[in-house]
C-alpha cells in the first residue's frame, strides 16, 4: 500500500514519490510536483528583474571564482588519482579515426568533446578504454550518468 498526501494547492490525494522532500527537514514538502513547476514558473516571470540583479551581483562577487576554481582542482586530483596514463595524444587520434571522426551516440561530426563512459566523479578510471568521442550537445545532456 503506497503512501499518499493531500496537495495544500490542489487538494488532490496523491502518492509520496509524487512530493520532493525539503534539504533542511527532510520532510515532504506541502504541494506537489506538478504545483510546484507551476510556482516556480510564476515566481520566475514575475521577478525577472530581481533574479537578474541577484545573478549579477553573484557574478561581480569572487564566490563564483573560488567555487569554479575549486571544482576544477578537485577534478585535477580526481584526474590525477584514477589515471592510468593510457590516454596520449595518439591514443586519442587513433580513437578519434576507429569512431570514424563522428559522435558515438548520434553520428554528429561537428563539436566533438572528449566524453568519460563511466565518470570519473564516481571514480571510475580515467583511461583509454574509458573515454570517447561525443558532440557538445549528446556529452552535455549526458551529465555523469552512464549505461550498464
């Protein structure tokens, strides 16, 4: 029997899994999904001017730097830590002709990037037998997820 909740927005029964649990209590929160997309749509249209000053405010400080900076260099060490020094210059020309110059998902041959199967962030190797070639827009939809 699955649990369900009553929506304060719509005052639908709904299943849990339908909910998104709050970071600080982790509790369920009061609307649903569905009522919360539409929200935040709303809060996003109504105060565009106010987000576009918190963004440039956030751009003019140095936390977005340090941040930025302190990601590349845990993905250094990460780099560094998993590599097996198998990924040379013509390691990846000869990988780059064996897909035949195009992306391995979806054949594109324009903008290609070096893309990590399994990803590193869950310390899968930095290697060779690990990487291939894909297009700006199949390697960024990907983010770090990978198939069995």
């Amino acid at each position: 029997m699955a649990k369900t909740k009553i929506c304060s927005q719509c005052n639908i029964e709904k299943e849990l899994i339908l909910y998104r649990l709050r970071k600080d209590t982790w509790k369920y929160r009061n609307k649903c999904n569905d009522c919360l997309s539409i929200f935040w749509k709303d809060y996003k249209l109504k105060n565009q001017n106010r987000i576009k000053d918190k963004n440039y405010k956030y751009k003019k400080s140095h936390i977005w730097r340090l941040s930025y900076i302190a990601y590349n260099s845990k993905r250094r060490a990460l780099i560094k830590t998993t590599s097996d020094w198998t990924i040379t210059k013509e390691a990846l020309d000869l990988l780059f002709n064996n897909q035949w110059w195009k992306c391995n998902y979806c054949n594109n041959t324009k903008n290609l990037h070096l893309d990590h199967i399994k990803p590193i962030s869950k310390w899968w190797p930095h290697s060779i037998n690990n990487v291939q070639w894909l297009c700006q827009s199949c390697n960024l939809t990907k983010w770090n997820k990978y198939d069995n």
